[in-house]
C-alpha cells in the first residue's frame, strides 16, 4: 500500500446514463476521505460533469465515464502524487472486451498514454475548468488543453470495461466528428488535428514502433481502425 503524506479528501465524478455502476463501486475504496458523486439527469456528459464539478466538496477530482472502474492503489497513487505538487495527472487505461476489435482498441489504447490525445482525469479541484457545453466529443481534447501543466502519469490503471461493437464505434465517432470543426476554431494548432502527429508519430515516438513491429497483426488492425476514423470525419467535417 502507498502511504500519502496526509489526508486529503477526493471526489469521484461520474456522469451516467442509467448504466450498472456495480463494478465501478466496488473498486473505489470505503473511505471518509473519499466521495462518490454519480450524475444521471438525462444530460449530455460535459453537462453532467459540469454539475459534479459543482457538488463536489474535495479538494481533487477524478472524473470517471460509468464504464470504468480504478485498479487497487489507483487513487492513493493519485493523492500521493498529489501531495509531490502535481496538480494535473494522466492514468493508463487498460480496454476490457472479448471480441477481438476490442483487442485491438486495446493494445491501441496502450500507446496513447500521455500524449496529446490521451485526456488526464485527475485535477486540483481549484484548479479544474468546466467542460465546454457546445462540444460533443472534443470537449475531453479541450478540457485537458485547459489543465494546469504541472502533470504527471500514475502506474496504477484504470479499467474500461468497453466490449463495443465495430458499428457502434462507428457510430460514435460519427457523432463526436460533428464538434471538430469547432474544436479546430478553438485549438487551431493542437497536435491533434496535426494528420502526421495523428497517424504516425503518437504511435512510434519514444521507441513504441518496437511494440508495433512486435505484434504486426494488432499494427494492422491499428491501421485498418485510422483508415475508418479518417473516412468518417472526411464524411462529417
């Protein structure tokens, strides 16, 4: 067990649409010092953030989607980090499905960690932005270009527990793709609208080409997975 410095409570933000949190509690430890507070008002997500952002009584926030749940040490990682200054932290997140795209969304997932496209989900209450209500999708993109900088990434994990269809997928990134012509007028030069950052550098940076060249078949399906994302937004611009 990781010793924090001091007590310092936390908030679990959750928006939610009706959805099962069975799994997400019972990871969170039982604790004086931290607060669970789940949303289900029927609202868009950033609206339902925006209203725990508001309720919320500790001094970090941990935003969460209700299909997650924290690993064991997740949050005294956090607070730790925490208690170092960090003001800012990305967390790992480990895709959880049987089929095999969803493996494939997996071991994609495992090279995002940290970059620009990766959101940090744990902030200094103080310090933490409301989420941007007139973006649907984008508005994690914007929200993280609005923490502050003093950032770290946690070696605890997080769970999504994410068994997506491929049509389903697809259909998400349909609806998020809507917002990004407006995400690109606020974030004219964010790395994530840079096509060669997008599809090239974020995976081989810092040596990870070897964890592609390692698993051609999962690099293949990486590949197959840009091709369609890039399909839909040409489709949606």
């Amino acid at each position: 067990m990781i010793k924090r410095k001091d007590n310092m409570q936390l908030s679990i933000i959750v928006p939610n649409h009706g959805r099962d949190l069975t799994l997400l509690r019972q990871s969170i430890p039982d604790s004086k010092d931290i607060e669970l507070i789940v949303v289900d008002e029927g609202l868009e997500r950033s609206q339902q953030r925006n209203i725990g952002i508001k309720r919320a009584k500790g001094k970090y926030l941990l935003i969460l989607d209700s299909d997650q749940s924290v690993s064991f040490n997740l949050i005294e990682e956090c607070l730790l980090l925490a208690s170092q200054g960090y003001e800012t932290l990305y967390i790992p997140e480990i895709i959880i499905g049987t089929s095999f795209f969803s493996k494939i969304r997996a071991f994609e997932r495992c090279l995002l960690t940290g970059t620009a496209v990766d959101v940090p989900r744990f902030v200094r209450r103080k310090k933490c932005p409301w989420f941007n209500l007139t973006l649907n999708g984008p508005e994690d993109a914007d929200f993280g270009n609005r923490l502050p900088e003093k950032r770290a990434i946690t070696t605890s994990v997080l769970f999504h527990h994410d068994d997506i269809s491929f049509g389903d997928f697809c259909r998400k990134k349909a609806y998020y793709s809507k917002s990004m012509k407006k995400y690109a007028e606020l974030w004219p030069e964010d790395l994530v609208l840079n096509f060669k950052y997008r599809c090239w550098t974020i995976y081989t940076e810092r040596g990870k080409y070897k964890h592609l060249l390692r698993h051609p078949i999962m690099t293949l399906g990486i590949i197959f997975i840009l091709i369609v994302r890039g399909i839909i937004y040409y489709k949606n611009r």
